[in-house]
C-alpha cells in the first residue's frame, strides 16, 4: 500500500530562534530517515495549496488568524514565552493546515487509503482564538473539518504526543461529531486532561483523556490501546480516523518523560491502521511533537512502515530505560473504562 506523503518547503521558514526545540531542523531530519529506510519509493508526494480561509475559520477566530497574520507582517513575535511567530510563520502554518485539508480531501475521493504530514509548526496545542505550545493553526482539526464537509460523519482523533492536545479537546468540546482521545503523560504541560473531561452538552463523553505516569513505555501505551483506544473505536466506528502523532513520547526526547521507543510508536500505527481496516476509514497521520531528531526520524520511519504494510526492518535497535510497571498503569484503564461505560458499550 502506498501512503500519500506531504510536506512542504513553507515549512521550513517557520523560524523559532537558536535553541528552540520546534526547530526547522525537524523536518529534514525526517526526510533523511526516509531517505536511508528504503521508504522513498513506496509513499506518493503531491503539491498542495495554503489553507483555504473559510475551512481555517472553522476552527479558530477571524480575530485569531488576523492577529497572527499581522504579527507575521511587523516581521514576528511571541504568542506567549514558548511559542515564536517570525516573518514566515503565517504562511508556513497555513500551508500545514493546507496539507491537512488537501489530505483530507484526497482521502474521502479514495485517491489514497492513508496520509502522513510531515509538516510544522504543529497544532494540537492551538485553541480557537489562541496559539500556544509552538503551535499555530490546528492541523489535526482542519483534518477533521475539512473531513465532515466532505461528508464523514464519525471522526475519530487519536493523539499520542507526550503532551495533552488541549487545543483540540477545546475545538472539539461540545462537538458529538468528532471523538478526540488523548493519550499523555499525567501532570505534564499544559496541565490539562484529567481522567474526567469528558466534553459537555452535546459533546459530553466525545472527549476521552487518559493521563499515563511518567516511564510509560511500549507495554503500557500498547496496553492503554488494546484496554481503551482500540474497543472505543470498535463502537464508534469511525468514518474518518486521524492522529496527532507527537513522538516525544520516546525516550530519547528532551520534552517528555515517557519512554516509548520508535518500535514503540510502528506498534501503535499498526494497531490504528489495523482498525481503520476494519472500519474502512481513511488514515491521517500528521505530526506534532518530537525534538530528539535521531529518535523523531526512526519514530516517523516505524510509522511509515506500519501504514505501508513493510517489517520495521528500517528501524534502529535501541535501549530504553525501564518502563512503569503495569500496575502502575491498569488502575488508570479500568477508571477509564468505568467513566466511558456512562458513554460507550465497550
């Protein structure tokens, strides 16, 4: 199978400062890892234009958007002490939430069955009249908008970056036709997620937050998906599935307190991609975190590899420290579980 592969020049003109760990640097780092994995021949790149600003108003203010805009003209600034706008980053933002609307459009006319974004600066912290935590415009929810308009009722957002996708739960919030579940370490920046935000009004129980503790590895993510994520999905469905892909999850990461390895992450997609299957729902992966640029590479190539059907042969062996234990981390499920029974047949 092949997978559509979009990135984009723009990008890389997002300029965050010497030291800044969302840096430019990121994406080469991926491309070379797909490069030196043998991956190149098998995902198809296509060009793509900026956002279109109506889909972008879908999701964050006019206010917002203008605001950042005109930052961007005066030549940059700060949205807060974490996240930098320079000269480019209006436009480098709107050509990513741009690869997540032109993935999204040739997922739903069949023109391919899974999509990975290599894109930045990522989104899943970005409110709707807000950026903050490096991100800029939402990619993971245009993906989702621009998914509905095309048709899809039953949008599924899974988000597995170390740090909770604030900003998503918040577009998302009152929402019952997107399920966002965000898997993150507990008590970790943005201090948002507990166990029991579960949405409100209409939305209530579309949110699904599992905090994990610090030193959950390969076991324990897989563990929360195969106790939670994948039986969730199982009932809801979904027509649309896609995921906010942070690897700072991995252990290697500066940013995170997890210890996932890049194998790790292959499993997780494995899994997803595995369920998408069975639902017959398109896959959009497109990337959020990940600073350690060894471990984001491999991370993104172990991902490749499971959307595309090949062995994690392009895969480095690594060392990870010791995991939490499962006990640890079983309490944590089987609340979940109890809280989403209010919610879900699962």
């Amino acid at each position: 199978m092949s997978v559509l592969h979009l990135t984009h020049p723009a990008c890389a003109r997002h300029l965050t400062g010497a030291g800044h760990p969302e840096r430019p640097e990121r994406l080469p780092a991926i491309q070379r890892a797909i490069g030196e994995s043998g991956l190149a021949d098998l995902v198809e790149t296509s060009e793509f234009p900026p956002v279109e600003r109506d889909l972008l108003l879908s999701v964050h203010s006019a206010a917002y958007v203008d605001g950042l805009e005109a930052m961007a003209q005066r030549g940059g600034g700060w949205l807060d002490q974490d996240t930098r706008v320079s000269a480019d980053s209006a436009v480098a933002a709107a050509h990513a939430a741009g690869a997540a609307a032109h993935a999204a459009e040739v997922l739903c006319a069949g023109g391919a069955a899974r999509a990975f974004l290599a894109v930045r600066p990522p989104g899943h912290h970005a409110l709707p009249e807000q950026g903050m935590g490096f991100c800029l415009f939402n990619n993971a929810a245009v993906a989702a908008a621009a998914a509905r308009r095309l048709g899809r009722k039953r949008v599924m957002i899974v988000d597995w970056d170390v740090h909770h996708g604030n900003g998503t739960q918040a577009v998302f919030w009152r929402d019952p036709g997107v399920l966002f579940v965000s898997l993150h370490q507990e008590y970790w920046y943005p201090g948002t997620g507990a166990l029991g935000d579960v949405g409100e009004d209409l939305g209530e129980g579309f949110t699904v937050n599992l905090p994990l503790p610090a030193d959950t590895g390969d076991g324990g993510y897989e563990e929360a998906f195969t106790e939670v994520v994948l039986p969730l999905g199982s009932v809801y469905n979904p027509d649309f599935l896609v995921v906010s892909a942070g690897y700072d999850a991995h252990f290697a990461d500066p940013l995170g307190g997890m210890v996932v390895t890049a194998r790790g992450f292959g499993r997780l997609a494995r899994l997803l991609d595995e369920a998408a299957s069975a639902s017959g729902a398109p896959l959009l992966v497109t990337l959020e975190g990940g600073y350690d640029l060894a471990a984001l590479g491999a991370s993104c190539v172990a991902t490749l590899e499971a959307l595309v059907g090949r062995a994690a042969w392009g895969i480095p062996d690594e060392e990870p420290p010791p995991e939490a234990p499962s006990a640890a981390i079983r309490p944590r499920l089987r609340a979940a579980r109890r809280q989403l029974l209010n919610y879900w047949r699962i």
